[in-house]
C-alpha cells in the first residue's frame, strides 16, 4: 500500500493541482496502484481530464510499461479537449521541443497563448521563457517580464523569480518588476542587493511605493518605519530629506495627528509635493476633536480647516468645495453666535448667498497673504534705504528700490502679487539677476506660479475664477 502522502499527492493531482502534478513521480506499487485509481475514474467519467492527462504522463513516462510518446499524445489531446490547462501546457512544450513529432512552433505557441487566456500560470512561464530567449519567436524583453510578472502573481513559483532575478541584470522592465515583488513581500536585503550600484534609485523607488500605497492606506505603519530606517541606512540621505517628510507628513494625517501634521507641512515644499487629496485630508484634521472647544477656538480651527480645503480645490479635488462651503457656513454663523444648523447644500441654499459666502473668504485670504507679502517689500525697501544712507549716496530711489515702492501700493490696494507683476509696466523693470529677483521668485513660488512664466506670458487679466456654477470675480487690473 503507498504511503499517506502519495495518496494525497494523487488526489490533489486528479484535481487539477499543478504543483502535485509537477511532484506527482509514482514508482514500485505507487504505479498499480495509481493505474487503478486513473482507470476507476475514467470507467465511470471517459471525459475526466484530469485522469486522462495522468494516464498520458504515465505513457509519457512509460510508468507500467514502456514509453509510448504515441498514446501519450492521444491522451493529452482528449485531456485538452476536455479542460486540462496543464495538457496545453504539457503539449505546447512537445511541440517546442519536437517531442513525439517534428518541432511545430506556431502550434505551441497557440496552445500557450490558449492556456494563457485560461489564466495558466505555466503556460504564461512556458511564452514568457520564448519571448525572453526568443526560441521559436521574435525575442520580447518586455513581453517577457509582463508574462513572469502575471505568473509569478498567481502562484509565486520560484522559476518565475529566478527568470527575472536573471533578466534583471540587464533589463530595466525586470529589475522594476523584481522591486515590486521584494517591496510586496518585504525582501528588503533583496531590494539592497538589486540597486547595489544606484542605491539612490534604490531611495526614490522605495519613497514612490509608499507614497502610493499611503494614498491606497494598504501599508502597515511598522514596515514603513522600517523602510524610513533602511533608507537612511543603506543610502545617501539626510533625517531631514524632502521625500521621507512627505512621507512622514501623510502617516501623520493619517493618524490624525495635527501637531505633527503641521510641523511637517511647514517643511515641504507645498507646490511640487502635496496633492490636492493630501490638502483635503490635512483640512479635516483640523476638526477632528473639535467639539469640546471653546467657541473662539472652534472658529479659528474652522478657519483652518477651510484654508487648505480652499487650496485642495484649487489644485482639483472635486469633493473639496461642498465641504468648504459647509464650513465657511458653520463659522460664520459660530461668529454670529447663532445656532449650526445642519442644513444639506442641496436643499434651501441661496446659490447668490453661497458665491458671496466664498468671495468673503477668498478676499480675507489675499489680505492675508498680501500682508505677508507687503512685510517682506518694506523690510527689503528700509534695508535698501538704510544702505544707501550708510554710503551717503543721493536720496534718490534705485531702481529695485522705486519698483519694491510701486509693487506695494499695488498690493495695497487689493491685487496679488503674481497680477502685480503681471502688469506691463512693472514686467519691464524686473531684470532676471539679482537679490530683488531671486527674493521676488521664492515669494511667487508660494502663490504656485512661476516668474520667469508670468515674465514671458502675455499681459494678463484674472477677471473670474469658474466655480461650480458660478462666477466669483477675484481680479481686474482694467477696471
């Protein structure tokens, strides 16, 4: 009688599992009694496919007899006809080889490709291995990879790993592939030994998947602390680097921790890094425990709130502007201390109302930033005069100095900066060098445009910014 363990291993194989197949290997009575137990099955059920492509390896393999390449291929064949993938398989491969007939590539190939639609992780090793050596087909690199990728993704079987362990070496789509797989599993000395000579790309791939998968909230805390430690370990980078306080940043928001959140958004650089998504959950934080508030807290918090929900619009996100204009209506009314009533937007809402509503915040935002911006003009114009007076020179303005004067009267009167300098008149005496425009650069940045841009651009005119439907007038340098 076998043992336990073949009997299990032919009861796997008899349904249709591949690894059991491939280990499947009967010798002494372990061949009787496996003929006996195919030929039950297929006494009762001729169209069992599984049965029939076992009856074929055992004539393949000549076990109970000698090889019969000839009966093999008759049982393989009823075997496809009835189901078996890994029949297709198993002939897509004799036709590649020439085993029991001539070599018949497009024929296998057909197989292969039929195998592959059944979503066979064999047959896609077995097309992938031709397209990597190119044997009976064109070579296709990034076939290849596509192919072990989709396999490797089914079953995790080893051949597919040291295929794009060994394609890795010289080919980018299966080293990107092979990071995948390792980040996945958490292989990070697999990762270190892949990226041994570029352990910088090693950094920005790392940085980029957790990245992404913080915005997917499908990584565990513990092990992106242990990638942060890796990092910082194994490559070139500073506790302090742009793209681990990025990182840092979304693991606070996502344990809403505003202290934090905020210390690290203070740090970054806003208008390359943080997304519109980020800047709505950044918004939201600020309202978390807010309910056992005083009052004045509440509005500040709110107001917040409402600040980086008003830039998340503005960088796209959709969902942003309802909950904006809920808020700017809850404090408003926390102002006027009346009573929040929880009304829907769809219901009752006087769209005049609503566009005044948000015009009131948005000029409270410029005033905010211009006076900020107006802070920073007087202290270069009183250094500016300063300096002059210490060289004694003549108390008329520099040039840098009369145009610094000018651009804050401008803002003064309510415009923005990046409108400011827009206008012609003030475009044509900002010169690409200097202390004035390296200090007029960082403080457009901040507004998200670029100078240089708006120094090229034609002269522009912000006459309406389109919400919803809806017109809020912001600017007009014409009127």
């Amino acid at each position: 009688m076998p043992s336990p363990e073949f009997i299990e291993l032919l009861s796997k194989a008899l349904e249709g599992d591949v690894a059991a197949n491939s280990k499947l290997d009967p010798s002494g009575e372990e061949v009787a009694f496996a003929k006996s137990i195919i030929t039950e099955i297929l006494s009762k059920n001729p169209n069992h496919p599984h049965a029939l492509y076992l009856c074929g390896l055992m004539h393949e393999k000549g076990k109970g007899g000698v090889k019969d390449l000839v009966q093999a291929i008759q049982f393989y064949e009823r075997a496809i006809a009835c189901g078996s993938v890994i029949a297709l398989d198993k002939r897509a491969r004799m036709h590649h080889y020439g085993i029991g007939g001539p070599v018949n590539n497009p024929e296998a190939i057909r197989l292969l490709e039929q195998g592959i639609g059944l979503g066979d992780s064999s047959a896609m090793y077995s097309r992938g291995f031709m397209y990597e050596l190119g044997s009976g087909c064109e070579e296709n690199a990034t076939s290849a990879v596509m192919l072990y990728k989709k396999a490797y993704g089914i079953d995790q079987n080893s051949y597919v790993l040291t295929r794009l362990i060994w394609m890795a070496y010289t080919n980018q789509d299966a080293r990107e592939a092979l990071s995948l797989i390792y980040f996945k599993e958490k292989k990070l000395g697999g990762l270190e030994r892949l990226y041994l000579l570029n352990p910088q790309k090693l950094k920005t791939f790392l940085c980029q998947e957790i990245i992404k998968r913080l915005d997917e909230s499908s990584l565990d805390e513990e092990y992106i602390q242990s990638i942060i430690d890796f990092v910082l370990e194994k490559t070139i980078t500073s506790n302090d680097d742009e793209q681990l306080n990025y990182i840092r940043f979304k693991i606070a928001l996502l344990q809403l921790d505003t202290i934090k959140a905020v210390d690290l958004y203070c740090n970054l650089d806003v208008r390359n890094c943080v997304t519109a998504q980020d800047l709505f959950h950044f918004g939201h934080i600020f309202l978390n425990g807010i309910g056992g508030l005083a009052q004045k807290d509440k509005i500040s918090r709110i107001g917040k709130a409402c600040e980086y929900l008003y830039q998340s619009h503005k960088k796209g996100d959709k969902n942003a502007y309802p909950v904006l204009v809920k808020l700017l209506r809850d404090k408003e009314t926390l102002e006027n201390n009346t009573p929040i009533f929880d009304v829907s937007l769809d219901k009752g809402v006087d769209e005049k109302q609503e566009v005044e509503l948000v015009n009131r915040f948005i000029q409270k935002i410029k005033q905010k930033d211009n006076l900020s911006t107006i802070s920073i003009f007087n202290s270069f114009i009183t250094a500016k005069k300063h300096r002059r007076h210490k060289k004694n020179k003549e108390e008329r303005a520099s040039k840098s100095l009369q145009l610094a004067q000018d651009m804050v009267m401008g803002l003064t009167q309510g415009f923005e900066l990046p409108d400011v300098i827009a206008l012609p008149e003030n475009k044509s005496r900002i010169k690409s060098r200097g202390r004035f425009f390296m200090m007029l650069e960082s403080m457009v940045e901040k507004t998200g445009h670029n100078l240089n841009q708006l120094l090229e651009d034609t002269p522009h005119t912000l006459s309406s910014v389109e919400q919803s439907n809806m017109q809020l007038v912001i600017y007009n340098p014409n009127t």
